[in-house]
C-alpha cells in the first residue's frame, strides 16, 4: 500500500492532537499494512512499525536494530539546521536513549542503582508529600481548575528536581524549557521557541549544575553524573549535560502526560473511576493502563544493520524503522478489547516504557510516582467532572494533553 496522504499523515503533527485521528491512521495500518513504507515530503524515508509484535521482536534485537544514527522524526531542513548548530553532529543531546552498546551499557550504569525499587522506595515518604502539595494545590482551585496546568504538570517536575538535587527557584524555568522542548510543532507549546533553543537553554543550565555539583559534591544523581567516569576518565560536558536533559525532559513530561490522561479516561468511563475508588488496591494496575492508553512517547527509531525480513518485507541495511508505540498499544493481537479502558486489565503488556535493554531507566520510578498521586487524588477529591473540550498536543514525539477542564468536589476526609 503507497498512498501520499497516509504517510504525511504517520509524520505530520497534528495527527497526534487527536485520538481518534492518529487510531484511525494507525488501525488501518495494522490491518493492511503492518510494516510501511514510509516516504513523507521533506522527510527521510522510513519503515512504520504498528504491530505490538514487531516493536517487540525490533526492541530485543538492539544489535541488528541500532539506535544510532536516527532517533526520532525530524524533517530533512531540521537535521541540517541540527547539524549547523551542533558543528556536524547528527542530535542536540547524546544521551543513554540515542546510545548503541557498548557505550549504552556504561553510561546506564552510572544511574541505574538509583532507579532500583530498593532506592526508590527510599524517596516514597518525599514523594507523598509533594503528591499532597498538588492536590493541596488543586484544592485551592475551589472546585474548577485545568487539571493538566494547574496540577499535574509540576507535580513529576518537583520529584526530578528532587532526585537531582535542584532548588525549588529554578523550578519554573525548567518548566518552560521542557514545555517547549517537547512542544513538537504545536504552536501554543512552543511560545516563541524552537527545539534547538530549547536545548540549548537545557544544557546551558545543566552545565552550570555540573559545575556547581564538580566544586561542592551532595548526595544526589546530579553530583553522580557530574562527578561519573567512563572508560577512567571524567564524564564529558556534553554527555553530562545531555544525561541531564534526558533525566530531567522525559521523567518529567511522560509521567505529567499519563496523570492527565489517565484522569481523563477515568472521567470517560465513569464504571472504572467506580471500581478503582471501591479498589484501591487495584491504582498499580490502573497506572499500567494509563500508560497504555496513553502512550505518551509516540515513537523511536531504529536502523537496520543487516538484511532481514519481517511480515514478508524486505529490511536492508541502513533502513530506518519508526516504532509506533500508541498503534502497538491498540493492537488487537496483543490485547482484548484494545479500544476498552479496564483499570485491573492483566495482562497488560504494553509498550509505553519501551522494552529490552532500552526500556526507560526510570520507569519504576514513575509508576511509583502515579500510583501516589492517584491515592491521594482519590481520597481527597470526589466527583471529577469535564467543564469543556480537553486538547492534545500536536507532536509526533512525545507528550499528551495540554488541557483538561475539570470541575471537583473534595471529600469529607479533605474537608475534615
């Protein structure tokens, strides 16, 4: 199947500023045409992967499927304009998402204790308590607030600035370089910015972390990745402040993405808010179906480094191939009732942290965070109800709602 209109679709961001348009898209393609040759104007061509299999089967073979040299969805301008400002190389960032082994391996290393159940369980207490501070906030709001603004979007922010060690003062300008970092090309996210000035703005301030953390060392991941050695040497700038944006950028905008998706497809299905506040036990499967539903990340590529083939087309060497992490999270295949949204679904293997050794370093950790922050949202706060139209934003990458109208009623227990 070759058809114009169907790949600009796969590549253009609006598509994802709508549920029903990208499931559409993707569900089509999963029924005629699974593995898609993919020849968007003004992109490099690509294969588009929909089926859950496939991502799977592409995620376990990290040495016949690199990440390097593309990693995401940029227009052909774009990465000349990346390479322009980057003196030549190919990405703004070099971190543990763009690395191949063995240079993946050592540079997880150097932070993966921290994301271990065993330490996480040890920030439970601080978590809690910036979960309360954000439903405090909501409560603020005297019943209506735009729960993705008002609410949540700070929320996952506060938890990387805690494990990182940042000051509450910088929380607000992190906040507006990762809003428009990850803005895609929705216009109201990216306020006057653009991608490039965005990580420039990142790593600038990261480098002025590391410096700080280099002179006065604490106890917290920043002065482990500012102080790390690879290979006997001190860690690079470069490294070190792209090892930052990943931690600080993607802990902080898919987990904020999930919180608001996932309130509202409770709201959308009033019969699973019921069973969850009569359950709940049942918040860390729910958090799970969050992250399905939404699937926040949108897609990673892969290249091909040898000939294969796969659903009986021909993959050769130095072919791109798009995972599509929201088709296979629908996929029929690998899912009863995909289209249903079911708080106790078991099993629920998706996809939304990824899978294999370059599944999200951080993924523990954000599922802690969720299932926190719904605990307290559902004790605290009754009667969760849509005041307008929630909006999406348009971006091919990575991100969810930028907007859910709510109105609440707190409880008794809050009231109290």
């Amino acid at each position: 199947m070759q058809d114009p209109l169907v790949d600009e679709a796969i590549a253009s961001h609006k598509t994802y500023g709508s549920l029903e348009g990208q499931h559409a898209l993707f569900s089509m393609l999963r029924r005629d045409d699974p593995v898609h040759w993919t020849e968007p104007s003004g992109y490099r061509p690509f294969w588009t992967i929909s089926k859950h299999r496939d991502v799977m089967e592409i995620e376990k073979q990290n040495d016949k499927f690199i990440n390097a040299p593309r990693t995401k969805l940029l227009s052909i301008d774009f990465e000349s304009k990346v390479k322009e400002a980057m003196g030549g190389r190919p990405m703004l960032v070099r971190a543990i998402n763009q690395m191949d082994n063995p240079d993946h391996a050592k540079y997880k290393k150097l932070t993966h204790a921290w994301f271990q159940p065993k330490q996480v369980r040890l920030l439970e207490e601080s978590i809690g308590k910036l979960a309360r501070e954000s439903i405090d906030r909501m409560l603020a709001h005297d019943g209506a607030c735009d729960f993705y603004n008002d609410v949540v979007v700070r929320f996952p922010l506060k938890v990387i600035m805690l494990i990182l060690g940042i000051p509450d003062e910088h929380g607000q300008h992190l906040l507006d370089i990762t809003r428009a970092y990850f803005g895609g090309g929705d216009p109201e996210m990216q306020r006057g910015s653009d991608l490039i000035g965005a990580t420039m703005a990142y790593m600038d301030f990261f480098r002025g972390i590391a410096r700080e953390r280099r002179n006065h060392p604490t106890n917290d991941v920043a002065t482990l990745i500012a102080t790390a050695e690879v290979d006997g040497s001190l860690i690079g700038e470069f490294e070190a402040s792209s090892y930052f944006v990943a931690l600080a950028s993607a802990g902080h905008d898919t987990t904020s993405a999930t919180l608001a998706g996932g309130l509202l497809a409770l709201i959308q299905n009033p019969d699973e808010m019921r069973k969850l506040r009569a359950n709940p036990d049942m918040i860390p499967a729910a958090v799970d179906e969050m992250v399905r539903w939404v699937s926040p990340v949108k897609h990673f590529f892969r290249t091909a480094t040898e000939t294969s083939t796969l659903r009986g087309k021909t993959i050769r060497p130095g072919d791109h191939l798009m995972m599509a992490y929201p088709s296979a999270n629908r996929d029929d295949e690998a899912f009863e009732q995909p289209f249903s949204f079911i708080v106790d679904r078991n099993p629920n293997r998706h996809v939304g942290f990824g899978f294999g050794i370059h599944a999200c370093i951080g993924m523990y950790l954000a599922k802690i965070e969720m299932v926190i922050f719904f605990r307290e949202l559902l004790a605290r706060v009754d009667e969760i109800a849509l005041t307008g139209e929630p909006a999406w934003i348009e971006t091919s990458f990575l991100g969810g709602l930028k907007r859910l109208p709510i109105s609440f009623k707190a409880s008794e227990a809050a009231m109290a």
